[in-house]
C-alpha cells in the first residue's frame, strides 16, 4: 500500500512538471508577444533607437525560430538590415537547419546587394519550401558573374513556381552539361501540352541527339510559325534564325528516320523560303537526286551560287569526268548504231544524262581557284581529274612533285601525295614522303612501309592499330588479308577478306575480295564454299576475270566430280550459302 501511494504520488509529481512546464512554454511565448508589441508602440512613437535597443535586448528571450524572425522583421521595418541579420544569424546558432531562417537570410542578402553570400546560404534551402528564394539568389549570381553554377532542380523550382519556360530550359542546359541528355530532353514533358512551346528548337536538338527524330517534326509547326507571325527577319533576328536551323533539322531527323523523299521535301522548303539557301542545301538536294541528270542541274545551280564550294565541285567534276570516260568507250555497236542514226534506250540516257552537264570540268576548276585561291583541294581536285582518273601517272608523278615543292609543309599534299604514289605503285616516292604530323596516317603509311620491306608481323601491328579509324578501316582490313595469304594463313586470309567485303560499297571491288576468298577455299579443298563465293562474286561483277577463270577451272577439274551436285551448282551459278 505504501509503494502504490509513492508511485501515484511520483506520478502526480511528473503531471504537475509538465504542466507546470507547459505552462512555463506558454507564458515565455506570451510574455515575449508582450515585450514585442511594447517594441511595436516605442516604434509607432518614432523612437528608432530605443526600439533597436530592446530588439536587440530580446534576442536573449526568443525560444524559437519564428521569435528571431518576428525581431528581425521589426529591425528590417526600422531600415536597420544589419541588425536585422544579426538576428537571424544568432537564430541559426540555434536552429542551423531551419529552412524558415535560412530563407530569412537568404532574402536579406538579396535585398542588401551581398549576392556572393546570398548565392552560398541558397544552397540550404534545396528541397524545402523556399527552394524559390534559393533559386532568385543563384540565378542572381549567374546573371552578374555571367557563370552557369545553379543546379537543375532549383531551375526546374522556379518553373514550378512561375511557369516560366526559360527556367525550365535552364533546367535542361545545366543537365545536358553535365552529360545527361536522356533527363535533359524529358523535361520537355513537364509542359503541358495544351501549351505551346517557347523555344520548339531548343527541345527539338535534345530530342535529334538522343537519336528521337520524331518530336523534332511534330515541334517545327512552333517554329515555322513563329517566324511567319513575326512577318519580316529585321523584327525578330532570332526567331527566323531558329526556323532555318529547324528546318535544316528536320530534313536531318527524316534521313534519320530513313525517310529521304521527305528529307527532299524538307530541303526544297528550305529553298523556297531563304533566297539565300546555303550551298549545303543545293548540295544535299544534289547528293539525294533521283537521277543524275538532276544531280548535275542541281550541282550547276550551287556552284553558280558560289564557285568555292569544294564539295560540289568535285562532286561534278568527277561526275563530268567519269560521264566523258564512259563516252570514250563505247562498244563497237554503239558506234555502228550511232552512226546510223539508232539509239538504244540505254544510248539515249547517256546522250540525256551527258546533255545535263553544261558547264565543263575544266570551267569549274577555273573558277573555283579564282573564287580561292587559297583552298589547296582545288589544285589537287584539278590534279586528280588530269591526272589521277585518265590514270596518266607518267605526267602525273612529276607534277605531283612540283605540288609537294611548292607546298612542303601543308599535311593535306602531303598524305594526298602518299595515297597518289602508293595508288600509282611507286612506293619508294609514297615512302619517302615525311611524316604529315597525322598520327593515324603515320600508323597506316608505316604499316605500307613494313609490308614492303617484309616485315610482315610488324606491319598487322600497324594495320592493326588504325583498323578502327574510320578513314583507314578498309584499306586496313584488305592490306590484312593480302598479308595474311602472303603468310600462308587460309582462316585469317578469308576472315579479313569476307570482312572487306563487308564493308565496301563498290560492288566491282567488293566482288574481288570475294573472288580472294573463294580462291582460298578452292586451293584448301573447300569447295562448297568456294562455289558460293564464286557465286556471289560473279552476281556482283559480271565480268570479274579471274573469278570467272576460277569458275571454269573448277568445272573443267575433274575433283569437281568427287562433289555431289558442285557440277550443276557451277554450271546453273546457284547461290548457296555454307553453312
């Protein structure tokens, strides 16, 4: 009985404490609200410093964040920011992460012009409620360093606040700085889709690099629209600027897409609403011609626009060059036919076709120099059509010469010589030639070198080494596999031969690395495989010599009838794969 009076007794004791404490909480408050609406009449009768007095004085009473703030407010009304931050700032001591006191100080700052220390109390405030207040001060700081540190969740904070585009845009260039293209470009969705796009442009190029083409068409009717509702360029530079770059996107998003005719269409727009459309674009328009007569009236219609394009120039020289190589070789009926006035269909595409090309090679060249004189490819573009493609290398090894002389330093003559020499078979020129300070086409000249001398391991290093270098990769992969048949080494041979012919696009070449392969199977015994090499070859290139030697060998060796069903198979050309 007497421990059940002393626990009731305790207990009652530790009721009365917390009441009593309770209490104690309440009246603090109360008497604070007291001394602070005293402060408020000292104020309303006009005596400034004694107001500031007591302020300062009731910073030892307050108990809790909102005190310091109600003082703090109070000094800021009395213009004393000082002071008024003096309060805070002890109010932090207290309570360091009160996001309601650091957003105090993070304003006050502002206000004051201090925006360096307003910038490094905003990083506090990054995922409270005030992450606005943090987000002005940041941006603040940007704006006035002309720097680009404030994170993307404050920018997207302020778009959720505002509604305002630009910060959401923000958003998403500091995302894709830092390499995060995928959530830079999903922000794009935060914007309702009742609402139209401010900057259709920017989020088009997010979306074309993370390979997504479609939203770059859905989103050029924005820019397009913009431009014509501006009416003249003078009255928004920058908004017909986006819509050029737009549209010049989206025939690049089409391509993407695999949809070249509407890539076309794109261009053709391009055309009709800039008089002044770039070269790029008669060249595109040109390069995806339907037919080649096109392609040359198009090529025309850009170098009449400007000379100095390299791009289209060779592109129609080569093409007038390879039109007039054709004519040169006519076959005894053509000639018989033509001189009895008879065309075939395939005479009179070349007669339209050839008809198309108005302006020479020579004229081109010409005024391409004159237009620059400068640009050094128009002298190698010049060289290659008098020399390199009629394969006239007896006037042609002197004159490159007299380039490399009149140019010894430039790296452009310099591997165009290289290539030109080992081309013409004059390998001790394209050998002796110094280095062009290119490291990969060192690696793949000294690759040359090797094989040459005989070095034939030291040379696959070489090859080895810039086979995934995009300009080397054939060459690269086809000097292999001769160096491996060399070597005597069948598998390797075929793998780097099937290989090339992988990659190549000319079918005449591609068909040669097959016929390689098939003559390797055919001297180790394979000879299914063999005959469907052979096939795929002669499917490629008619008139391939060898492998049609190779083919009518194998039909006429009598191992070949040790192989059930290869005679007919030889005989009918049937493709069959090995399997």
């Amino acid at each position: 009985m007497k421990r059940t009076k002393t626990n009731l007794f305790l207990i009652g004791s530790l009721f009365l404490c917390v009441i009593a404490a309770a209490c104690s909480k309440t009246d603090k408050n109360e008497l604070f609200q007291q001394k602070l609406n005293v402060i408020d009449g000292v104020m309303q009768e006009g005596n400034t410093q004694k107001a500031l007095n007591n302020l300062r004085a009731l910073r030892k009473k307050a108990q809790i964040p909102i005190h310091y703030l109600s003082i703090a407010k109070r000094e800021l009304q009395l213009h004393y920011p000082v002071q008024a931050l003096q309060s805070i700032q002890t109010g932090l001591k207290k309570y360091p992460d009160d996001p309601m006191l650091n957003a105090a100080l993070t304003h006050t700052l502002m206000q004051e012009g201090r925006i360096e220390d307003a910038a490094a109390a905003a990083e506090s405030l990054r995922g409270s409620s005030y992450v606005g207040i943090g987000a002005e001060a940041l941006i603040h700081i940007d704006k006035e360093k002309q720097t680009y540190q404030t994170p993307a969740s404050f920018w997207q904070e302020s778009f959720r606040l505002t509604g305002e585009h630009i910060f959401l845009e923000n958003a998403a260039v500091m995302l894709a700085h830092q390499g995060d293209i995928a959530q830079a470009a999903a922000l794009r969705f935060r914007i309702a889709k009742e609402e139209a796009l401010r900057s259709p442009y920017f989020w088009s190029c997010l979306a074309y690099d993370m390979g997504n083409f479609q939203p770059v068409l859905d989103d050029l009717v924005y820019s397009l629209a913009y431009a014509d509702m501006a009416g003249l360029p003078e009255n928004n530079p920058k908004v017909f600027e986006y819509a050029r770059r737009h549209l010049l996107l989206a025939a690049d998003a089409s391509a993407g897409l695999g949809d070249m005719e509407q890539a076309r269409g794109f261009w053709h727009i391009y055309v009709d609403r800039y008089a002044d459309s770039s070269s790029e674009v008669f060249y595109n328009l040109a390069m995806t011609a339907p037919t080649q007569d096109e392609k040359a009236e198009i090529l025309i219609e850009c170098i009449s626009q400007n000379p100095g394009y390299y791009p289209a120039v060779a592109q129609y020289v080569r093409a007038w060059s390879a039109i007039n190589a054709g004519h040169d070789q006519k076959n005894p009926l053509d000639e018989y036919l033509q001189s009895k006035d008879f065309f075939s269909l395939q005479m009179e595409k070349g007669l339209f076709v050839s008809s198309a090309f108005t302006l020479s090679a020579e004229q081109v060249l010409e005024e391409a120099m004159a237009a620059d004189s400068d640009d050094i490819r128009f002298q190698l573009e010049e060289f290659r059509y008098r020399y390199v493609q009629p394969k006239n290398y007896a006037q042609g090894n002197g004159e490159m010469w007299k380039i490399l002389e009149a140019h010894p330093h430039n790296p452009l003559v310099k591997a165009y010589a290289r290539w030109y020499f080992a081309s013409s078979g004059d390998f001790n020129a394209c050998l002796g030639i110094d280095k062009a300070d290119n490291h990969d086409e060192d690696i793949f000249y000294n690759g040359i070198r090797h094989a040459v001398q005989g070095y034939s391991t030291a040379a696959l290093k070489n090859f080895t080494e810039v086979e995934n270098e995009h300009r080397y990769t054939i060459p690269a992969v086809v000097d292999q596999a001769y160096i491996y048949d060399a070597r005597n080494e069948p598998d390797m041979a075929i793998k780097y031969f099937s290989h090339a012919a992988e990659l190549l696009s000319d079918n005449r070449i591609k068909s040669k690395m097959l016929y390689e392969a098939a003559r390797i199977y055919a001297e180790h015994n394979g000879m299914p495989e063999a005959i469907a090499l052979l096939n795929q070859s002669l499917k490629l290139d008619s008139e391939n010599h060898r492998a049609n030697v190779l083919k009518q060998k194998l039909i006429a060796d009598g191992s070949v009838n040790r192989n059930s069903g290869l005679d007919t198979i030889l005989q009918n050309g049937t493709d069959t794969n090995p399997q």
